[in-house]
C-alpha cells in the first residue's frame, strides 16, 4: 500500500503519536518504513511500541503503523540438495505491505465541571478496533491489575 502525501502530513504533525508492532522483523520493518517516509517521527521520538492510556490528552491522535501479517515475512523454496530453506523477502515488497491507520483522536468526558476530563476508553478501543484488520488487536500488557492501562499490538 503506497503511502499518501495526507498520511505523511498526518504521521510528520507533532501531536500526532505512532504506534508500532512492539518486537521481532515487524518491529524493524516499521522503523525502517517510518525512518524512510516520515523521518520526523523517529527523531522526535514520537514512535511507540506500547500505548499507556494515562498519556493521552486532548490534542493528541494516534496512529497504528503496522504491516499485514497474511503474508509472511520469510518465503520458502528448496536448496539444491534437496531441504527446504527460507529467506526474507525483499525489503521493497515488506515496505510495500506497511499500512497506516488514519489518526484517532481520544474522547473525553467529564462528570463534574470542576473534575478533570476523563478519557472514554470504551469509545477509543471501538475506533481502535474499526481500523485494526487482518487479525490484529491491542492486547492490555498490565493484565492482572485493578485498571489495565497499556497496550500492545498483537495478532489472533
């Protein structure tokens, strides 16, 4: 999927926080297509492997860079004696797979007017979820905890 003038635009704004597969050649392959497309993003350091729900504030949007995990990263063929081996694809064709989700903004709502806005976690994991495809989700790291708080990227 090429990436558009409007998603550079959206991913090189400063509010705007990246998201990213948190490890293995998923995790490099983002790097290196944020590292090459929107630059900015690494060197201000605004690219993240977990998502802490704390963090979120009223000005900023979130963006999932992730590439479909369909298709595998390493293809197989056979070896001139006869096993089977694997290598990876192409770097041009896993950069060509990376997608990027448009950015969500967070809700807020307030129960007093002299409390502070709280963030409406059910309606930002809805919005989080209409954009996931292929099987991807965002998985609590924090399980177990009275308020789970961060969240992963990760595959079903």
């Amino acid at each position: 999927m090429a990436i558009t003038e409007k998603q550079i635009a959206t991913l090189n704004d400063k509010n705007t926080v990246v998201i990213v597969p948190s490890d293995g050649v998923e995790a490099q392959l983002a790097h290196q297509f944020l590292q090459a497309n929107a630059p900015k993003v690494v060197e201000e350091q605004r690219m993240f492997q977990e998502l802490h729900l704390l963090a979120l504030q009223a000005a900023i949007k979130v963006v999932y860079v992730y590439r479909n995990p369909s298709t595998p990263v390493r293809e197989q063929f056979v070896r001139p004696d006869g096993l089977m081996g694997d290598k990876q694809r192409p770097i041009k064709e896993l950069m060509d797979e990376m997608i990027v989700t448009k950015p969500l903004e967070p809700t807020f709502t307030r129960e007093h007017p002299l409390k502070p806005p709280i963030l409406n976690i059910s309606s930002f994991l809805e919005e989080t979820g209409k954009v996931f495809s292929h099987g991807l989700r965002l998985d609590f790291v924090d399980k177990g905890m009275p308020r789970p708080q961060v969240l992963r990227m990760s595959w079903t």
